[in-house]
C-alpha cells in the first residue's frame, strides 16, 4: 500500500515563494504520474500541475498556475517537488499531491493522495 506525506507548508508571505515536497513509499515511484491540487476553505480542490511518470517529465499545469509554479521528480528519491510564486492571500489552501499508476491524476480519479499540507498566505 502506498504512501505520500507532503512536507513544507506553513506560513508563506504574499509575493513570496512556496516550496513543497511529496515523499513517497510503498510503490514504485517512477511508474506512476503525480500531480499536485490544493482546496481553500470553502472551495472545491483544484489542480495545480502534473508530471509524467519516470524519465519522462512532461508538464502541464492549470491557467492560473502557468508561469507560476514548477512541478518536478527526483525518481532516486521517490519524491516529488511543487515551487510556487504565491502573489495573494488567495492561496491559502490545503496543499495535496497525488500518484496515479497510467494515467494522470484528477481531483475525480487517483490511486493515492497525501494528508495535504496546509499553506497559510499572509498579507
């Protein structure tokens, strides 16, 4: 049985940079895709980006996130990366990443989530 554990949330002033991990165990990390969501108070989740399975590091990110965030893999590490500019309050939120085996993941449909790390954005 997998496991994710996400790592480095907490208080991040607005203009500021948000720098999370995702530390897996339990499945074999470079077989599976990865993304990262998040869910504001109030707020359905919503998808932040994602990141191919293996070598194959292929991107995409939601609108809002482009420019903004980088997702990334170290596949030696079995750990996955979010680096975010976090402009607004806005952003706080409950920070998620995911694993799907085949295909990427959606708020709908996964195989594994982490506990969620919660960001908090000062003004």
């Amino acid at each position: 049985q997998g496991s994710l554990v996400e790592s480095g949330g907490g208080l991040v002033q607005a203009g500021g940079t948000l720098t999370l991990a995702c530390t897996t165990s339990g499945l074999t990390f470079s077989d599976y895709h990865m993304g990262w969501f998040r869910q504001a108070p109030g707020k359905e989740r919503e998808f932040i980006g994602i990141i191919g399975p293996g070598s194959d590091k292929t991107t995409f990110y939601a609108d809002y996130a482009k420019g903004r965030a980088t997702v990334s893999r170290d596949n030696a590490k079995d750990t996955l990366y979010l680096q975010m500019n976090i402009p607004t309050p806005e952003a706080t939120a409950v920070y998620y990443c995911s694993a799907r085996r085949g295909q990427f993941p959606t708020t709908q449909n996964t195989d594994y989530w982490g506990q969620g790390t919660q960001v908090t954005v000062s003004p």
